[in-house]
C-alpha cells in the first residue's frame, strides 16, 4: 500500500484540513465506509467503483456504479462499496462547512449522498488525464491548484460555525452548553450549522462520538470483550444503546466490528474491508 496525505496549504483552510492519496490492493471485495466528521471530494484513477444499497424488502441489494469524480457528503450511516482490483484516489477531505466555500448549492442537499463531482466542481474530472501515472506530491499539487481556482473569494464560513464543528470532532458536548459558550441559543446554533454545514449540531455530534469510538476500539488488543472494552471508551452508553449506535452507524454489533477490524488491523478502522455484502 502507497498511501500520504498532507495539510491543505493555507490557502484553502478551513475549508479543506487534508489532501490524501492512496494506491493499494484492496483486502476485500468490499468495503464498509463508517461515518465520519467530514465530506470528501474524491478522483478515482481507477477502474469505477459500485456503490451498494441493501434494500429490506429486496431479493438483491441495488448498486449504482460511482464516477470518475464524486463528492461525499456528511453521512449518518455506512456505505458499501465493491472495489475494483487496485485501488487508486486522490482526494481532499473537507470541514462540513467547506462546501459552502465553493458552492452557492445549499450543504444539506448532499447530507447521505454521493454524488459527480461535475455537478458541484465542474472541471474537476479533467484532472484524470493529469494524473494517470502521478506520485504523490505531483497529485497533490494539481489538486490543490484545482481547488484555488474553484474557491469563491469572497466566502467567508461564519466563526461560530467553525467552533461549533472544531469542538464537536474533539470532545462530547451537549449542543446546550456549547450554544452558551458560543453565546447564542440553542436554536440559533442549529440553524447557523443547518445553513452553513447542512446538519443539526446534535447530528454532526452523534456521528463525531461514534467515529472516536471506533477508532479507539480498533486499537484494543485482540482477546477484548467488546462490551466491557467498548462501554469502558464510551462510558456515557449503556450496553443497548451502544449496541443500537454501531447498529446504525455500521451494520456491525460491536462484536462483530472488532473481529473484522481485530483480522485486518487499526488502519481499517474506518474503511472496514467485508467479504459479503451486509443486509
């Protein structure tokens, strides 16, 4: 596996924290993408992949094949996706309110969705011919050129917007006690993160404590009870409620989501390679 990321200069902050690149075998067929605290702009350099949608009511789950540019918005629950034989991406992982920052299209329209980059970042996919053989620092460079020419310069992201997602993606606060250290309401402060980042504070919050959680779990030794481990790094659930968080954020129980991440390692914490797609 190649993989390297490194900070957005400061040109693009605090819209875009990171630029990644990735060329790897993958481990799986498939894999489960968790939820986490920030969307991502994504070039695929290689074959497409197919996204999977288990349906309940469905013999077989429904797959929509992904294109060569995609953005991911916030999600609140996992994605599949099928790989292709080698995996190979560059992308730039923005701040939920970084959208707004190239973009008059309102954020909540791509909350749980993946859609062409084109439609949000035209131009973006011209980069792949750019990029075909690029090592790292070459893909980064041209990503970032991309992304200056597409910011709107007049954009500025509402400051308390900003210390709303910096303090929910570091530590668990109820929305009531970080509204008053922002000194607004509540209400005020779901609707300044609706507008700017399209998400509740309390949503955004729910999704940042579960990712802490799995990547702290995806680090406990092999031989770890689950429960006990797990309400030990989490010790404002109950069992029930811990197992109805990992339910809906990854298909997983909590059990089953360390012997998958226990077999292939920390680094799949969130990216957990599966064999079969999960109903």
């Amino acid at each position: 596996m190649l993989y390297e990321e490194c900070p957005a200069p400061p040109g693009l902050q605090p819209f875009v924290t990171q630029l990644w690149f990735i060329r790897a075998q993958p481990q799986a067929r498939y894999e489960k993408i968790l939820p986490g605290p920030a969307a991502h702009l994504i070039l695929n350099l290689s074959d497409p992949y197919r996204l999977i949608s288990p349906a309940e009511n469905a013999a077989e789950p429904t797959a929509t094949e992904v294109s060569t540019g995609f953005y991911a918005g916030l999600q609140r629950s996992y994605l599949v996706s099928e790989n292709p034989d080698q995996i190979f991406n560059v992308g730039a992982r923005l701040t939920p309110f970084g959208l707004a920052a190239f973009t008059n299209q309102p954020p909540s329209g791509f909350q749980n969705r993946v859609v062409d980059a084109e439609s949000v970042f035209p131009g973006f996919t011209e980069l792949r011919s750019q990029l075909t053989d690029a090592e790292p620092g070459q893909a980064f460079a041209a990503l970032t050129t991309f992304l200056q020419q597409q910011i709107r310069p007049d954009y500025r992201a509402d400051p308390r917007a900003v210390k709303g997602v910096e303090t929910l993606a570091r530590e668990d606060k109820e929305v009531n006690v970080l509204a008053s250290e922002l000194g607004i309401s509540t209400s005020t402060l779901e609707r300044i993160m609706m507008r700017d980042c399209g998400t509740t504070a309390k949503a955004y919050s729910d999704v940042c404590r579960f990712n802490r959680i799995v990547t702290q779990a995806a680090a406990l030794p092999k031989g770890s009870v689950p429960g006990r481990e797990l309400l030990h790094l989490a010790d404002y659930y109950d069992q029930p409620h811990l197992i109805r968080a990992f339910r809906r954020f990854s298909g997983f129980t909590p059990t089953e989501y360390l012997h998958v991440v226990q077999s292939y390692g920390a680094e799949y914490a969130i990216f957990v390679p599966v064999e079969d797609v999960t109903r």
